[in-house]
C-alpha cells in the first residue's frame, strides 16, 4: 500500500484562478460547476514544492447542505509517481470536519488503483479559495 500526502490549492477568486465555474443556475447553487487545474504541493503554503496537479471537475450535487460531487485525477509531477495518477470520483461534503472520497483508478505506478483519499481543510477564505490537506492511500500493482 503506498501512503500520499499533500496540498490541494483550490482558488476560485482573483486575477489566476486554479478553478472556473463553467456551470452557474438560474436559482440558488444546486448544479453550479467547477473546472479545476488545482496545484498539489508538499505544503500549505502557495510557495511549497509542486508535486502534482488536480486536473477535473466538482459540481454541487445536494439540494441541502454542501455535497460536491468530485471527479478529480491527482496527476504527479515529481519523482518516482512522475506522469503517474490517481482518480477520485465520489461525495465531499466541504463542511464536514474529515471527509472520505473513495480511489477508483489510476495510470503509470498507480494503475489498477483502489483505495481512499481522506480530505481536511485547511485554510478556507470568505469568497471560497480553499487550502485542503490529503492523505491518500492506495493499493495497486
């Protein structure tokens, strides 16, 4: 089993967002959707070690509450998982304290991926930027 852990920079505001809405509703945040290039670093801090990318697209998928429909491949840039991904497809529900998305593929180190990715945010400002710890682990061959 191989343990990752890093920084997903989730930044929806200013002049070089990381993530678009591509999808805004008519009423309401119920269907609004994200396209996300999201850097993954060492750190929390924006000038960490870039280690990866989070390259796909989240989507507010509940009428109550704050459940994010996630569809995200964790795409590495560093070392030996360099060219090598892991994908996410699952619920995230953003207000919750730890959340748990499950590892339903990969590609390079990681194909044939199965495991979890545990989600803690970190740092979260008022217009939405978010700053998310990740601990992934991952079984494959």
């Amino acid at each position: 089993m191989t343990q990752l852990h890093f920084y997903f920079h989730d930044i929806v505001d200013g002049e070089s967002p990381t993530a678009v809405k591509i999808i805004s509703p008519d009423a309401g945040y119920f269907g609004e959707t994200y396209m996300a290039d999201d850097p993954l670093t060492e750190g929390p801090e924006p000038t960490s070690k870039l280690v990866g990318r989070a390259q796909g697209v989240y989507a507010l998928a509940s009428k109550q509450g704050a459940g994010l429909l996630m569809v995200m491949n964790f795409a590495f840039l560093e070392g030996i998982y360099n060219g090598s991904t892991i994908s996410v497809l699952g619920r995230n529900q953003i207000f919750e304290s730890v959340r748990e998305m499950p590892v339903v593929g990969g590609s390079g180190i990681f194909r044939f991926a199965r495991g979890y990715a545990l989600a803690k945010t970190f740092w979260m400002s008022q217009k939405g930027d978010a700053v998310v710890e990740y601990n992934v682990s991952v079984v494959h061959y």
